[in-house]
C-alpha cells in the first residue's frame, strides 16, 4: 500500500523491495516481535508465581505434596518454560487458554471470556461512537468560536468532567437520572431503557478528551501561515476548516483510536459497577487478587496484544491520514 | 319473555360483578416476585460446599434434604415423610415420599429422588477429592465414617493400588443404606438424639451420582451442571449480574410456595440497594453504619426499620494462653487476673459501635445461645446458666476487676516490683510489633485488630477502656494490625494477647461448641486446657437423657465463663432493615440451611411497619408457645 503513491507502476522486484524497506512493513513485523517477545516473558514470568494459583483452592489443599509436582508436571506449568511454551502456543492456535482456577474454577477461560467480552465491546463501542461525534462536534465548536460563550461554556464542562472525581458525578447520575425518568438503576439485557445511562456515563470523560484536545490542534493550525495564505488566497472558510485544519489536526488524535477501540474490551471498572453489568471491568485485578494464574497469563496476554495492535493499526492509520509518514522511511529520499 | 329477560340481565350483573371481583382481586394481590440483591459472587456451586451467604440463599432454594425446619423451628417432613429411630438413638430410617423429582435448569423432570440419592451423596461428601465440605462435624457421628475418610487420605497419601478398591469399601464400612427404592437408614456410632439437626444442614443432601459421573470436573460451574429437587430450580446464574430461581412444576409441595420467582442481583453498593427499595424495585434491604442512623431519623422510613432475629453465631473474646508476651502469659495463669479481665470489659459500649439503637439486646452471657436448644421437657438448654444470663451488661463492674487485679498483683509481684518469672528482653509478635519487656508493671497487652473504621474505633475504646479500669499504671494495651485474613495472620500464629472472633453453631447438642473448646479442640483459639471441663463434657456427651445430659454440659460451661477462660461478647445477626416480607413466614433455624429457603414466605405491596411487626411478632411468640407445649405432651 506504500506504493499506491507511486504514478508510473515499478517493476515488480523493485515493488517487493520497496514494500520490504516500507514504513508499514517495518511496524508489522516490530509488532509482530513484539506480540511474541511480551508473550513469551509473560508466560515465563508467570511460571514464577506462587503455585497456589494454579490449583483450584480444595485441590491444592487436599493434594499432597507429590501429588502437587505431578499436577503441576502434567498442567504444563513446571519444566521447560521454552518447551511449555510453544506448547501453549499450538494450544493458543487452537483457541484453548486452560481453565480459570479461582475466579470460575473448573470453567474454560475461553468461555469466561466470550460471555463477558460482548458487553464491554458493545457499551465501549456505543460509547466511543457517542464520543467521537459529541468530542468533535465540541471541539469544533469550541475552536470556531472561541473565547466565545460556547467555547466557555465547553471548557466548563471539561474542568468538571476531569476535576470532580468521576465516582461522584456518576453516582449522582444514577440516582438522579434514573429517579427521574423512573427508570431501574441498574442494567437489565431485557429492558432497553437501562442501556442508555451507562453508555452516556462512559461517554462523559471521553468527550471531554476528544473535545479539548481537537479544539487545541484546530487552534494551533488556523493560526498556522498556510491557513493565512489560504485566507488571503479566499478560499471559503469551510473549506479551509474541513479540507485543511480539520484533517491536520485530526492526525495527532486519529494515532489513538484504534487503540482505543479496541482497549474497550478491558471494560470500565466504575461503570459496570455501579449499574451492575457483567463485563470485563475488574476481571483482571480479581484475577490477580485471588492468585488466579491461568486468567492473569490470558488477560494480560490479550491486552498487551491489544495494546500492541492498537499502536500498530494507529500508525496504519496515520499513514492514511498523514501523506507526509509515507516518506519518512530510509529509503524513501526521494 | 319476562323472566327470560330478567334472567338475561341477572347473569350480566353477575358477570360485571365477577369482573369487578377479579379486576379488585388482581390489583390488591400480594406480588409474587422476591427481589434482592448480594454483593460477593459466588465461584462454583456444589450443594455441599457453600461458605457464602448467596450460595447458601441458593442452595437452599434448589436442594431439599431429608428434613427441614417449619416457622416455628421445628423439624418438618420435607423429602421424606416420616422417620423414626431405635429406643437408643442409634438406627434411624427415613421413609421418602414417592414422586419426587430431579428437574433441570429448564424445569423438566429428569428422575425421581430414591433412597439411594442420600446413600450417594454422603459417599460424595466423605471423599475429600470430591469436594470441600464441613465433614468434619459428623465424621464421629455416623458409624465407620471417619474410618472411611482415613483409608482415602491414606491412599492418597501413599498411592498403593487402585482408588476404587478403596471407594468400593463405603458400602461395607459407613452406616448408611438404602433398604429399598425409598427408605434410607442411617447407623449412628453412639446414640444421637439431636441428630435430626444435623439434617438439615447441606451434608445430608442427595444427589444425582449418573448425573455428576456424566458433568466430571464441570459440576457445579454452570445452571446446566447442576440438578435441583426444591421448590425452585436455577433458570439464571451469571456470574456478577444474577440469579434467576423459578418456581418448580413439580415440587411436592408446590401448593405452599407463594413466591413465583426469586431475582438476586449482584449490586455493588449498599447504597444503590436502599435507593433501589426506596423505588420499589426490591423487597428487602438491611442497613448498616451509618445509614442506620440517617434512616431511624428520617420520619418518611423510621417506621419501617425493623431488627432481624439474632442468629445462633456467638461472638466471644478469648486470652492468648500461648502468648510470646511473658508478662501477659504470667498474669493470664492467674485465675484472679482472668476474671479481672472478665468484669473489666465494658461489653455493652463496645457493641454499641455496631448497633448504636439496640446494643444491650445484642449482649450474650453464655458461650451457646439462647432458645436454640431444648431438652426433653423443652427446656431452653441456657436456662441452667440463667443466673449469668441475667447479669446483662452488669458484668462490668470496673471496682470488682480492680479488686481481682489486686490479688494477681499480690500473687505475682514481688516487693522490687517485678514479675515472678519474667526475664526482661524484647519480643516480636510477628511482624506486627515489638514489645520491649521490662517484668515491672504495667503488663502490656497486646490487641490486633482489623483495619476497618469500626475496628480501629473498638480497639481504640477497648484500649481506653481497660486502662482506665486498671490504671495505665498496672496495664497498657498495645495495639496492632492486620490487614488479610484475621484467622491465619493473628489467630493461628497467635499475635495477640487478647482477641475475638465469631464461632457459628453447627448442630443442636451443646458438644457442637464445647466439644471442639476442649483442650486441644478445634475452637479452642487461645489454648487453655482445663482437665476438669475436659472430663465434664467427655462425661455429659456420654448421657443420653436429654435434661442429665445438658445439666452436665452447663456445668462445664460454666466452668468456662466463671473461669475467665472464654468471654462471651454478643450474638450475630440482629441486622437493621426494611421489608415488604410479612415477618415470621420464613422457616426458622439455628442452623442448616432452612432459614435460608424462601418456601412458605407471603410478600406484602408495603413495606412492614413497626407496629405491624410487633403485632405479629406477639401474636407468633404466643402461636409458638402453644406448638411447644402440644409437642411435650
């Protein structure tokens, strides 16, 4: 795809070299090496762990001591961490994670996922589209008439949503909200009208960081020389907004998306809370407090690869958004 | 014509009557829903391993045992209908009742409960790789049981041979039998007059053995894993959102289960929960801290807020008899310095932290609680023990403690002021704190306590307490803390001078606590060893006549208390709450798992009012007392 750029079409080896020496090709296998090398230590480090939290707590305390070694031998936790490893790995391939020992004992982690996953997907995603479009449209907002009533009126919002801790004005919410419309307070998967409050809940915060972060790149761009010249070339100013600052200033903020899309699945540990929804929020610091080792090894397995996904499809998508990256590579002096 | 016409419009005023009738009826009905939340989740749910309340709410609601207890506390027929036991107490068989059912998580009938389901379920409950259970209260209770447990955990031990040969000798070896498809009897090793108590508790449920052989591993983990035989079967368990129990279609006793359906929620808050009843949108709700006083004093909810019956946990205190501290282990040998301790504790200020309205009702002066156990006669087993029962909060008495504390000093102080047998140095209790020892008074005392508000603010008044009492001249308390589990990090390892804890009450015999207070007993957390109570209840678990048998038993008890060894504090329960449940419908029991069933249960539309509660609850005392005297006759 680097090469779309290109007018006239290369030969094809000078192609494949190009495309070997790209920006984009570089990112892939350095994430790639990545993902292995964090998954690696994660499963070695793990191997270090009390091994208590690889026993489901009435096994490890009627087994023996022997028994123990030989659970442990068999289960694939002692031996050789490289041998165990890609053996966990095959496994991996096969959509096998082990079992939870604590949290669920007895139940594949796998399962525990996939019912708690839809529900951080689907509030994270519902609430990311809400933010995305309520974000810029304030950002906008607030850059266009700044130092204006709304652009105040915007940055009020800000200082509260990031100020006031959030455990208070979202418990206030609940109450209030729900009191008023008369509404259940917590999530019901039955009853439609228990959806929207968490999702405009896990929105607040959101849309305050998109907002004051777009208004500060537009800023900083309409005050930039070639926006001047294109004024005082006329071109209309909604063009210059939407065809110029607009997409400037979006390149920062767009680096962060994909992270952020896909980092939902981690769920919000206040939100689910408090309107007791069954997501991930949580899961992994339960995991960790109750010594549950094969859920700690696949939660932070899945989100540094998450994590090392989203920083690789945010540089992806930079490179959409940002012609001038394509260039940045060694090779591409031209 | 005429009368035909009359006839018309009779039948149409009939007809708008019945409506109006029902139309009336529907909408002054009792709901029928049970809404209430939990806030700790439960792992796995096997019916004979279930340490939280939730699980227990559960379990209670899916599984039935042999027996349970009614509203008034008395044992009732439940799976089987009638039972009987030899002249000795010894032999008892159970006649089941024909046509019950296991059902599924979908409410279909999979196959009737026969005798050999009670047979298999203690097979499952003595194999300890089978799962967790409290076995170890009736491993000396049923012949060959703890025979049985040992032969496995030597297996496991050794591994010699096949585990099924082993398994195989439960037939032989453990008192129970199915005689035919629906009589189970049980062979007891000595003769056990209360042991229907002990069936009501989760050991003595059924179970399916083909349908656990067929779920393996996975039994437990999920509502299809499991198989109910209550008057609700499991139709929702997410983990941290809900249980859903729906009525079962064919529970025997359907006829008496006013709740259709029972919703548990997992809410994280306990103000979310108020809120939530304010609205309308739960049953029940229990306050605690400091909402108790925010709601007392609210004129739109103070006269809903009604106190629970306390339950049969007592908490006690108990000294430290193996303690580092040597000038601690000197003065707690002294009789008098025990009993000082005994009258010095201000028990009454120190419940009041954690019930400010009705702290003196909380107070218990024996080491068993009231009105769970009764003799032959029907005799509440305390009332041998009235006289420290009716000393109330009097057992302070800060003048007598000073007296007492006088003649350990004199007794173990000599005239340079040191303590006899105490070396001067310094100690560590653990990691918690270094005492440095100077055998001169004030003998320092060492409390651990937890870190919760109303921990630290009772061990701050206890401390202001016992120096004031004695003078920080003759002790000081020192105090520590601890953050994980009480039991392991303080208890067993024994980093505290003084402590307290809380000790549920297993089954109805007075052995189910002072046999385990013994030396060397289970819950004999301070290690004190008194031969004299020791051969008392060795004696008194001998008798077999009830009212001889609990004389005996009370005079240890007493040794216990008057002897400064264990200091009874203030029963459990006895929680704040409002509720639409008419009180006194719901099965009633010290222990077991009865008092957990909402079967028998009537829900009201408004939440019960004081002066409703008391109504009933004089009208219920009076009730109970009639059933009591019917049943000594």
């Amino acid at each position: 795809m680097a090469t779309a750029q290109k007018k006239t079409p290369a030969k094809p080896r000078t192609r494949m070299k190009r495309f070997f020496q790209s920006y984009g090709f570089r990112r892939s296998w350095q994430s790639a090496l990545t993902v292995f090398l964090v998954l690696f230590f994660v499963f070695v480090l793990l191997r270090l762990m009390p091994i208590e939290g690889y026993f489901t707590r009435q096994d490890y305390e009627i087994m023996t001591e022997a028994q123990r070694a030989d659970y442990l031998e068999e289960n694939g936790i002692t031996g050789n961490p490289v041998v165990l490893f890609f053996r966990f790995l095959g496994n991996l391939f096969r959509g096998d994670l082990g079992m939870s020992f604590r949290i669920q004992p007895n139940v594949e982690i796998t399962r525990i996922l996939s019912e708690k996953i839809p529900y951080s997907l689907m509030f994270g995603i519902a609430s990311m589209g809400i933010s995305l479009f309520f974000g810029f449209a304030l950002g906008m907002a607030m850059a266009h008439y700044k130092d204006r009533l709304v652009d105040g009126a915007g940055t009020l919002y800000v200082v509260v949503v990031r100020a006031v801790p959030s455990l208070i004005y979202l418990f206030l919410i609940q109450i209030w909200v729900t009191g008023f419309f008369n509404i259940p307070m917590t999530y019901s998967s039955k009853d439609p009208s228990t959806w929207f409050l968490p999702v405009i809940s896990l929105s607040l915060a959101s849309i305050a960081w998109y907002a004051i972060w777009l208004r500060r790149f537009m800023v900083d761009e309409e005050n930039k020389d070639y926006v001047k010249f294109a004024k005082a070339k006329g071109v209309p100013q909604k063009r210059i907004i939407s065809g110029h600052v607009l997409r400037n200033a979006l390149v920062p903020l767009a680096q962060y998306i994909p992270l952020q899309l896909l980092l939902t699945i981690s769920g919000s540990l206040i939100i689910e809370s408090i309107y007791s929804i069954p997501g991930m929020g949580g899961l992994l610091i339960e995991a960790i407090k109750e010594k549950d080792n094969g859920l700690v090894q696949s939660l932070v397995m899945l989100f540094s690869v998450l994590g090392v996904l989203g920083v690789y499809l945010g540089d992806m998508l930079m490179l959409l958004v940002d012609p001038r990256i394509k260039l940045a590579g060694k090779t591409d002096g031209e | 014509m005429v009368n035909k016409q009359k006839l018309l419009m009779a039948a149409f005023g009939m007809l708008l009557l019945a409506l109006t009738l029902t139309g009336y009826a529907q909408s002054g009905a009792s709901p029928d829903v049970y809404y209430s939340t939990y806030t700790t989740d439960v792992t796995i749910l096997k019916q004979y391993y279930v340490p939280d309340t939730t699980g227990k709410k559960v379990i209670a609601n899916v599984m039935d045992g042999l027996i349970e207890n009614d509203r008034f506390g008395f044992y009732a027929p439940s799976l089987a209908e009638s039972w009987t036991h030899s002249d000795d107490f010894t032999v008892w068989t159970f006649q089941l009742r024909k046509g019950a059912m296991w059902v599924d998580h979908s409410g279909k009938a999979r196959e009737e409960v026969t005798a050999q389901d009670f047979v298999d379920g203690l097979r499952y409950v003595a194999d300890p790789k089978k799962t967790k259970a409290d076995v170890s209260i009736i491993k000396n209770v049923i012949v060959g049981l703890a025979d049985y447990i040992g032969l496995l955990q030597d297996y496991d031990k050794n591994r010699k041979g096949a585990r099924e040969d082993v398994e195989k000798k439960f037939d032989e070896l453990v008192g129970v039998k199915a005689i035919d498809r629906y009589r189970v009897q049980y062979v007891l090793a000595s003769p056990t007059p209360f042991f229907e108590s002990f069936l009501v508790t989760e050991i003595f449920l059924p179970l399916n053995q083909k349908f656990v052989l067929e779920a393996g591993i996975r039994y437990g983990t999920s509502k299809e894993y499991l198989l109910y035989n209550g008057a609700y079967y499991l139709d929702t368990w997410q983990r941290n959102k809900e249980f859903v129990l729906v009525k079962n279609p064919h529970y025997y006793d359907k006829d008496k289960i006013a709740i259709q359906k029972v919703a548990l929620q997992k809410v994280a808050d306990s103000a979310t929960n108020i809120e939530m009843f304010k609205r309308g949108q739960l049953t029940s709700v229990s306050l605690a801290g400091n909402q108790i006083a925010f709601y007392m004093d609210n004129p739109k909810w103070k006269d809903f807020i009604n106190l629970s019956e306390k339950s049969s946990v007592v908490f006690w205190f108990f000294p430290n008899f193996r303690s580092k501290n040597a000038e601690f282990s000197a003065f707690i040998q002294q009789e008098s310095f025990r009993k000082a301790l005994y009258h010095a504790i201000d028990r009454l200020i120190l419940a009041q932290i954690y019930n400010s309205y009705d702290a003196e009702e909380m107070l218990i002066n024996t080491i068993l609680p009231d009105d769970v156990i009764f003799d032959e006669k029907g005799n509440d087993y305390t009332s041998a023990l009235q006289d420290l029962k009716d000393l109330g909060k009097g057992t302070y008495q800060p003048e007598l403690a000073r007296a007492y504390f006088q003649s350990a000093r004199e007794a173990l102080v000599d005239a340079k002021g040191m303590i006899k047998g105490v070396k001067p140095g310094k100690v560590k209790i653990g990691s918690l704190v270094e005492l440095d020892i100077d055998a001169k008074l004030p003998i320092q005392l060492v409390y651990t306590h937890g870190t919760s508000t109303d921990e630290t603010q009772m061990a701050l008044l206890l401390k202001a307490n016992l120096e004031q009492v004695f003078g920080k001249e003759n002790l000081r308390v020192v105090l520590a803390q601890y953050t994980n589990n009480k039991y392991e990090t303080v208890i067993l390892p024994g980093y505290y001078d003084l402590c307290y804890d809380s000790f549920s009450f297993k089954y109805a015999d007075p052995f189910a606590q002072l046999g385990r207070l013994v030396t060397g007993g289970e819950v004999n957390d301070g290690g004190f060893s008194v031969p004299e109570f020791d051969a008392l209840v060795a004696e008194a678990s001998s008798k077999i006549l009830l009212s001889e048998r609990y004389q005996l038993f009370a005079k240890a008890e007493r040794l216990l208390i008057e002897g400064g060894y264990i200091l009874p504090w203030e029963s459990g329960g006895g929680t704040y709450g409002m509720s639409k449940e008419k009180p006194f419908t719901a099965p009633r029991g010290g222990f077991g798992l009865s008092r957990f069933k909402y079967k028998g249960i009537v829900l009201q539309n408004d939440p019960v009012t004081k002066d409703e509660f008391e109504k009933l609850k004089t009208e219920y005392l009076k009730e109970l007392e009639e059933r009591k005297s019917i049943f000594n006759q």
